[in-house]
C-alpha cells in the first residue's frame, strides 16, 4: 500500500502577551502552563531599553543598540520618551531645559520631536518600541502570533496619556485588550487580587522615578485610591552621591577640570551604579576609577552607602505618607506592600519600607518583571483563561557551583521562581587543563564548604590550551517540579557533561530555615574569606604571567625595578598560604604596582617589532 504525501502547514502558535512599556525598559510577559513568564530569547535578555535612535538615513534603531549613540549623536537619541505621552509643551517644562533634541508643539498641543527635518510624535516612537518587545516575543516563542495585548501604564496617567499609549499599540499593529495600571498588574503578578477585600501600598523605585500607590480591592476588582511620587527620584539619584564622594576626595588630587569632564562623569557614574549595585549583596565594596592619568580606589561598606542614599529614601517616604493621607488611610490601614523596581533590591530600601509599613514587603518575585508578569495574568485572564491553577513556585535557596579556591559562584539566587535558568561563562584556571570538576552546592553561605553538595560531574576532552583562554557555558536549568539540570559545554570542541539533580530532595524545611540563618549570620566573615579566596586566585594568575616573562623582565627592567618585582613574587607566593585578608590584599596590591613597569616594558617590544617589520608572532 503507497502513503500519499501532505503538505504540513504549522500554523503559528497565537498568544496574548504583557507589556510593560517603561519610561527606561520594556518587556513582555505570556500566561503559559498555569503561570506567567517574561519571554526572551534563548541567552538573551528580554528587556528592551525603551531608547530609540532616528539616523539621517536609513531606519529608526531601538532598545540596546539605539541607546549605544547616546555618547555619538545624543541629538538624535530619544529616551524617556513615556514622559512626553499625550503631554502638551506646557506640561513638560521642568524636562525642556535638558533635553538634547528639538521639542515643537502640533496645533492640537502636543508634543513632537524634530528629527532630520522630520516630525515625530511621542507615539510614534513609542510604537517602535513596542514593535522591537513584539519582536522579541516572536523570536522567543519561534514565531508565534501575538493577538492582543495588555499594556501597562502609571496609577496616574490621564486619558490623553492613556489614549496615546493605545495609539502606540495600533500603531505598532497590535491589538490592545486593555489598558492596565502598573500598580494593579504587579498586585496580580502576587495574586493579590484573590484576596476578598484589602488595602495594597505598591512601592516603585526606578532608576529616575518614584511612584507609590494605594490600591483598594473588593473581590477581584482594583481601585486606585491614591497616588503619589516624584519624577526625579531614583536610583541615578543614588549613584550621584557616590560620584559626589568621588569627587569631593579627588578634589586635592586631579585638576578641576578633570572631575566636570564628560569622561570622568560617565566612568564615575559606572563605577558608582557597580558599586551600589555590589552593595545590595556585600557588606563592602571596592569602587575603582581608572582613566588616563588617574587610578582610584576606595572601599565603601553598605553603611556608608546606606548613609548616603538615606535622605533619597526618606523623600520617598514622605511621598507614601502623602499618599495615604490623600487616601486617608492610617498606615496599620495598608494590609498588603509590593515592592516594584530596580532599586527596591537594595536591603535599605526593603527595610526602610518594612519599618514604615510595620509589614514585610513582598519580594519573592523579580521587582523588574513583576509588572510584565501582572499584565500577562490580566491579558490571559481577559481571553477566558482562568487562574485557578496559578501556582508561584520560589526556591527557598540559592544554588551555584565551586570555583578555584573553594568559593561559590551563584547561579540561581533564593527567592527565584521556578522555572528558571541561568547561564554563565567560566574558564580553566591551570596551563592546558583538559578537564573540569564541577561540584553543585545550595546555599547561602559563600565558601562550598559551608554549603550543601548536591553533587558533582566532570566535563573532560577539553584541548590542552593556556589557563583561561578554554570557554566554558555553564547552564543551570530549574524546571517546574524543581529538578536541577546542570550543563557544561566548552565551546570550540562542543565536549559536553551534564547532571541532573532534585536539589529540595530530602531536605525538610527546618533544614532550609538553618541554612538559611547561617548565610545571614555569618555574612562578613563569609564575605572576608571570599575575598581572600578570590585574591589568591587573582595573585596566581598574575604570578603566572609573570614568571613566564621572567627572562624579558631581568633583560628589560633596571636593577631596582627587577628587584622590587622579585620582592613582590615573593609577597605573592607568601601570601598564597595566608588566610589574612590585609596580608593577600596587599600582596596583591604590591604584585600589581610591581608587575605595571613589565606589562609596559612587553607591550611595548610587540610595538616596536611591529613597526620594524617583524611579525608578531615572531616577537
Ligand atoms: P528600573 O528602572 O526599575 O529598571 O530600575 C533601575 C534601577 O535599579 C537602576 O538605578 C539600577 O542601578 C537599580 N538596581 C538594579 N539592581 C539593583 C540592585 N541589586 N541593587 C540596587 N539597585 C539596583
């Protein structure tokens, strides 16, 4: 009997997403096996910079790469754009004076943009954003069709900001199921809304703006009964003052001009968000500036930066008490507090908020999606799905693997829904290492010995090549029922180990509470000897480059340099047994400041080989 053969044509998969259309990010969520999940595509993230860049010629640039012309061609780099959203020139004043492009007013007395001597309205560029998240939702579900849309928008937008960020969406050529308060879809995303009746206080801090909002629901149903906030509070807010301690101790060292120019202030305001950043997880932290002429470092530990970024948080707080008085609600009224943006990571912020409330905040879900992920549940729910089955898993702890020196990189922080994944680059540490021992621990501690083994696998075939030149993708996978897959791969030959794993297996949740007081108990002394761990290994490469070099250095350097470089080596060999952070940092320190004159003396053979016509590879 002969088959008769047909043409199979898939039909794409139709969903309906959220979108959280941000004044800085954007990003968007689907409703898919009983809960929500920001979509992204494979290694990549799913957030889009809400910047787009309009070039002289050619089309419009969004998200990452749009924003990367901000420092070329600031002119023709819009951010921000949510700001300008159904807004008239009168309505914008306070941003007039700084902004870098040419603003105009449309007969009807709306915004537009100059842009090459073309007009833009604010939904225009907006949809383009919106077009670039479509696009990422199309890449991550492999071309899915995205039949409607939930988007959100502040508690205190108006109708034109709410009809012009509709407009937006057509625009973009999607349809749009409702228009959602932000404050509303993250009271979802904690399932908030099956509560009968209650009072919610969402607090949002953002890179640039503050908003709180009180919310009342009776039997599923929002109601927005007060808003507050300030459009120039942030965590940029908070990085300034760590620019500002900067440069009031660089003042005697470097020429004022030096701390007005636009370099300095961009590496400063990196090194200060990094260092805020660092500081929501360590008890201290190293800022470092480096630029032509100027190395700077200095420790800051969380109290000092909590210090700083006091007055901020109290201005946000003065907000939340505006606002329940508009609401006139007492603070003992407010049953519920969701905590939504970046900032709200950092643990002053947390406590400063609890302390205000007299309630823990709810932070089991990740303050950026937290909104994308309410809109998902209101789009799904919009199209007939029911949430009954809405299950929020978090795992209780962090997971990661040891590396050199018995410290943990973590790869899945506690508090993480589930499912979840993570990928990670690693290299070898050793000359021509042909294999890794990987060992799988959970917990908070920082070193793998104070941590739970959960198990270990070997990725062997590695080529021998020099240490830290092999690339090695780690991936952590969590799925759903909470099994553990660990991949490693190296990539030029594709060798491939994995292991699965059932972390919660046999542990009983009196097991996970001890665990997970001992990471918050011994939070320094962890801290000091990770940092002692990660020094030595530091060290090691640096001796190892160096000592490969040994016979340029003795022909190259003068005599004191050579000996002070000898001295150093012997520091630094000294310090690989010690377990005194001072005593390694310093080594560390000296091996650095010694090695500089070497690294100057090799690089500048390979230049003057190059120029005298010798190829490199010969020198
Ligand atoms: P958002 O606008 O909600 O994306 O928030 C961005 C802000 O959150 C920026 O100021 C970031 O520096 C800040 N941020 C992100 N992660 C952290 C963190 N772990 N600790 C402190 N601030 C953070």
């Amino acid at each position: 009997m002969g088959y008769i053969e047909l043409d199979v044509i898939d039909q794409p998969k139709r969903i309906v997403v959220g979108i959280d259309l941000g004044t800085t990010n954007s990003l968007a969520a689907v409703f898919e096996d009983g809960r929500p999940r920001v979509l992204h595509p494979e290694g990549q993230s799913g957030i889009v910079p809400s910047v787009v860049y309009v070039p002289a010629e050619g089309l419009p640039i969004v998200g990452a790469n749009g924003k990367a012309h901000a420092v070329d061609d600031p002119k023709h780099t819009i951010f921000s754009i949510k700001r300008f959203m159904g807004r008239g020139l009168s309505d914008i004043e306070d941003d007039l004076s700084t902004l870098p492009y040419d603003v105009r007013e449309t007969e009807r007395g709306l915004v537009q943009i100059d842009l090459h001597g073309k007009t833009w309205t604010p939904q225009q560029l907006s949809s383009l954003i919106i077009g670039a998240v479509l696009e990422k939702v199309r890449v991550a579900t492999g071309g899915a069709e995205v039949t409607g849309v939930v988007i959100t928008v502040p508690a205190y937008f108006d109708d034109a900001q709410r009809h012009a960020t509709r407009d937006a969406a057509k625009l973009a050529g999607v349809d749009v199921l409702r228009i959602v308060n932000e404050p509303t879809a993250a009271s979802l995303a904690y399932g908030l809304d099956q509560k009968s009746e209650g009072t919610v206080a969402v607090f949002d801090l953002g890179g640039g703006t503050f908003d709180v909002s009180v919310l009342s629901i009776e039997d599923g149903v929002f109601q927005v009964l007060a808003t507050n906030g300030d459009t120039r509070l942030g965590g940029d807010d908070i990085d300034r003052t760590l620019v500002d301690l900067a440069r009031t101790e660089l003042a005697d060292q470097v020429p004022a001009e030096t701390l007005t120019d636009p370099a300095f202030l961009q590496a400063a305001r990196l090194a200060a968000e990094h260092c805020k950043i660092a500081l929501s997880k360590d008890p201290e932290h190293e800022m470092h500036l480096s630029l032509p002429g100027l190395n700077w470092r200095r420790t800051v530990t969380r109290a000092e930066m909590e210090s700083l970024a006091r007055p901020l948080i109290d201005r946000a707080l003065a907000c939340c008490k505006r606002a329940l008085a508009d609401a006139e609600l007492e603070v003992a009224d407010i049953e519920e507090v969701v905590l939504v943006g970046g900032s709200t990571r950092m643990p002053l912020v947390r406590s400063a908020v609890q302390e205000f409330f007299g309630r823990e905040p709810h932070t089991a879900l990740d303050p950026d999606e937290v909104v994308a992920l309410g809109a998902a549940i209101q789009a799904h729910v919009l199209t007939g799905g029911t949430r009954d089955i809405l299950l929020m898993d978090v795992t209780p702890l962090s997971m990661g693997i040891e590396t050199v020196g018995g410290a943990v990189a973590k790869m899945i922080e506690r508090n993480s829904t589930i499912p979840c994944s993570h990928n990670e680059g690693f290299t070898t540490y050793a000359e021509g290492q042909t294999g890794i021992n990987f060992n799988v621990v959970q917990g908070e501690r920082e070193m793998a010995a104070d941590c739970r083994s959960l198990g270990k696998f070997e990725l062997k075939g590695i080529p021998p090549m020099p240490a830290g030149m092999p690339r090695v993708a780690v991936r952590f996978a969590l799925d759903a029922d909470g099994m553990l897959t660990v991949t490693a791969k190296e990539e030029s030959t594709g060798a491939l180990a994995s292991i699965d794993i059932q972390p919660m297996h046999g542990l009983t949740d009196e097991e996970v509470e001890t665990m997970l007081s001992a990471g918050f108990e011994n939070a320094q002394e962890d801290f000091d000897r990770r940092r002692v761990v990660d020094l030595r290994t530091e060290i090691g490469t640096m001796m190892a480059a160096v000592e490969k070099n040994m016979a340029a250095a003795e022909d190259a350097l003068d005599q004191e340099t050579f000996e002070d470089l000898l001295a150093a080596m012997a520091s630094g060999q000294a310090a690989q047994k010690s377990d005194d952070l001072k005593t390694v940092q310093s080594a560390r320190d000296l091996l650095e400041t010694a090695s500089t004159p070497l690294a100057a003396v090799l690089m500048d053979s390979v230049v003057k080989q190059a120029v005298s016509g010798k190829k490199l590879d010969e020198v």
